[in-house]
C-alpha cells in the first residue's frame, strides 16, 4: 500500500486533494450528496493504489543488439523482447530503454495490454558520431492503471554494451614487405618444391605421433625417422598511433585526431585481411589486444582509445624498438618535430619496411596555410632514413594517398604540394 502511494501520478494526488476540499464543502454547508462525491473521488486514486500495489506481474526481458559493433555515423537496430510468465493479462505498460546521450533520446513505448504467456518484441534504432563503449540498459517499465492515477516503477537489470568503431574505408591493395616469423622446430627456410623429400627429418622420440614417420630417411639412415613439426610462419608488423593531444588540431568527429584513428583502423583491417599479424603501439605504449591477428580486436581497441598529456613518442618509439621483430611498422602521426621524427627514423633497420602517414594539422583548421616548414622537415628526415612517408591533408581521404605508400626512394606528395 505504501509503495501504491508514493507511486501517486499528479492527477491521482489532484484527485485526493479536489476529494478532500469537497468533504470539507459538504460539512461545511450540510450537504450529504456533495461529500458522497467528495468521498468517491478521493476513494478512487486510494483503490488504484491498492490494485496496483498488489499486481503480482512477471516479466521478462531479452534484448539483442544488430549489430553489436558497428562504425560511427551508422545505425544499429536494438531489439527488447518481453514476455509475461504469469497467468495474469498486464494492464497498461510504459516501456523506457536506458540509453546514453550519444546514441539519442531514451526510447519509451506504450503497450496496452500483453496476455498471459504473452510476448512483446520492440524494434528501435541507435546511431553515434562518436566512437566508445555505450551501456545499453537497464530497461524500465511503469505499470499504470486505466484512469493514470498511480504508476508504478520496475527496472531490470540486465544491460548491453554498444561497440562504436572508428569509420573503415576500403583501401587498394599496395605491396608491402615484411619479415617472418614464428615458432616451432625449426628456423626460416625455403621448402622446395618438389616435395616434402627436402624436408629435414630427425630421430623418432618415446611419444611421436607414428604418422609423423618418414620412410624414405628411415630406409637411408637405418634407423626411425619422423618428420619435424611444420612451422606456422606469419607476417608480423606494427601499427603506431600518435594520441598526443599536443600534436593534432580540431574539435569532434572532424578532428584531426578522429581522422587519425580511421586511417589507423583503415590501415589495420586492409593489412589484417591480407594476413598480417599486428600488435597496436601509442605514444603512452603498447596496448593489449585480446587477438592480435583479428581486425575485430583492433577496432575494439581503437573505439576507446583517447588523446593523452604527453608531449613526445619517447614511449612508443621504446615499444617498437622492443618489439624487434616487426618487418613493417606503419606509423600515423600527428604534427612532429624533426628530434621526433629522427627517433621515428632510427627505428628502420634491415628489410624492415617503415610508412609514416603524416597528418598536415598545420593547415587543418585553415587548409590555405598548407604544410610549415617544420612539417616539411620531419617528412625529408623520414624519407631520407627510408621511410615512405604519405602526406594526408585536411579533406583527403586515406584511400587516396595510400598508394604511394609502396613507392620507394622519396616520400609522396599526393593530395597537395610537399
């Protein structure tokens, strides 16, 4: 009864209260007919309260995300499905969604009437234009009564997470190289081909699989001979994103940062879908991927990541000298410095193959100012170390100048003059 009460809409107290005054009218003035009806409207939000109250409904609910992840600025479908377990019919229902700002309004629905055993599904839309990890939930519901007297409050508990990726442009293929690597028995080696003759057997152990026997170096050296394990070889490589909020330019989802991290997310599916195994390094590190090997993994990774205080890549240029064993590493970058991009340019060695895509922030919130002669410094100091630098200005799009990525020998200067 208590919990009837305090669930009291504004009408329902306006009917208590316009109940009351007529009571005291009808004593007031010895008039029996106006407090029957003084009595009738104050008894009537009372009664609803105790009906209300005493509703023993039983609901459940089931939401699915479609889909779960999804890029900025594109819709995602979230489905709720009530059902009533009980063998009471509901009354009215007001259905409300928790939702964050940045996907929109709470989405609320009326349903008049579920039956028993019944189910309910409910369609709604979310978009975002900023990328992160929104809690979807939990969901309320507000039973009322026919007269909108009391309403009453239920929540769940469940709730859902939205996954907002950074937007993926198709990018053309361009030829990159890179070392192997891997682990097994044996080291890097070309396999023949003319057969598995050429490859190097060794002594039969307590506990080798008998299917792993290589007759022919068994009849040759007399005694049994297996196969060594097969060494799974993939192509490893590194992908560097400059989150220095010093180093870019431009509020919101056209900022330079944000157009960064879709180059970023851009670069790393294309090179993931062409079976390159990569590791996500910032300038605060290297940062944990659940599967490096699964371009899911690094949009998840890149939904989240945010601008940092530091004012040097001393720390991720540590995390890819660590790494060692890179044979690509593609750096996008913010506005650098030439003692930086010397950092940046000793990192090359061997075969290792180096793309800077340099983002021209001096001109990004006027394109008329064009690149400034620090910029242009840092691009030569890359180039001349071996790094294929690709300049992306303001309005251009990664697609456009990946390309010159696979040139070799000088930096590109497509998209606007060097």
């Amino acid at each position: 009864m208590t919990s009837g009460l305090r669930a009291l809409t504004s009408r329902g107290r306006s009917f208590i209260a316009s109940g009351l005054a007529a009571m005291l009218c009808a004593v007031a003035l010895g008039e029996q007919d106006l407090l029957r009806i003084g009595v009738l409207i104050a008894a009537l939000p009372l009664l609803a309260a105790v009906v209300v109250a005493r509703t023993r409904y039983r609901l459940s609910c089931a939401r699915r995300l479609d889909p779960p992840r999804t890029e900025t600025g594109t819709d995602a479908t979230v489905t709720l499905r009530l059902e009533n377990i009980t063998r009471l019919p509901t009354g009215l229902l007001l259905i409300e969604d928790t939702v964050p700002y940045a996907l929109g309004a709470r989405p609320r629905f009326i349903l008049d009437r579920v039956e028993s055993r019944g189910i309910r599904e409910i369609d709604y839309r979310v978009r975002s234009d900023l990328r992160g990890r929104f809690p979807i939930g939990p969901l309320t519901v507000r039973i009322s009564d026919p007269f909108g007297l009391v309403e009453l409050t239920r929540s769940f508990t469940i709730s859902d997470t939205l996954v907002v990726t950074p937007r993926v442009v198709a990018l053309p293929h361009v030829r990159l190289s890179g070392e192997w690597s891997g682990g097994g028995e044996s080291r890097t080696r070309s396999v023949a081909a003319a057969g598995d003759d050429d490859v190097a057997p060794r002594e039969y152990r307590q506990g080798d699989d008998l299917r792993r026997v290589h007759w022919r170096s068994t009849a040759r050296y007399g005694e049994l001979m297996v196969r060594r394990e097969e060494q799974q070889w993939q192509s490893r490589g590194a992908l560097l994103l400059d989150t220095r909020r010093y180093a870019h330019r431009g509020e919101g989802p056209r900022s330079s940062f944000e157009v960064a991290v879709s180059a970023a997310a851009s670069i790393g599916v294309h090179l993931a879908r062409e079976g390159l195994g990569l590791r996500l390094v910032t300038d605060q590190g290297a940062q944990h991927l659940d599967d490096a090997g699964a371009s899911w993994s690094l949009l998840d990774a890149l939904a989240v990541v945010r601008t940092g205080s530091a004012r040097s890549l001393e720390y991720g240029v540590g995390a890819l000298r660590q790494g060692g064993g890179d044979g690509l590493v593609v750096a996008v970058l913010g506005g650098i410095d030439v003692e930086q991009a010397e950092a940046l340019a000793r990192l090359r060695h061997g075969n290792m193959t180096g793309v800077a895509v340099l983002l021209d922030v001096a001109g990004w919130e006027r394109p008329e100012l064009g690149s400034n002669e620090e910029y242009r410094a840092a691009q030569a100091v890359l180039a001349g170390a071996g790094w294929r630098v690709v300049r992306l200005p303001s309005g251009v799009s990664i697609a456009d100048v990946w390309p010159e990525a696979g040139q070799r020998g000088r930096f590109a200067t497509s998209g606007g003059a060097a």
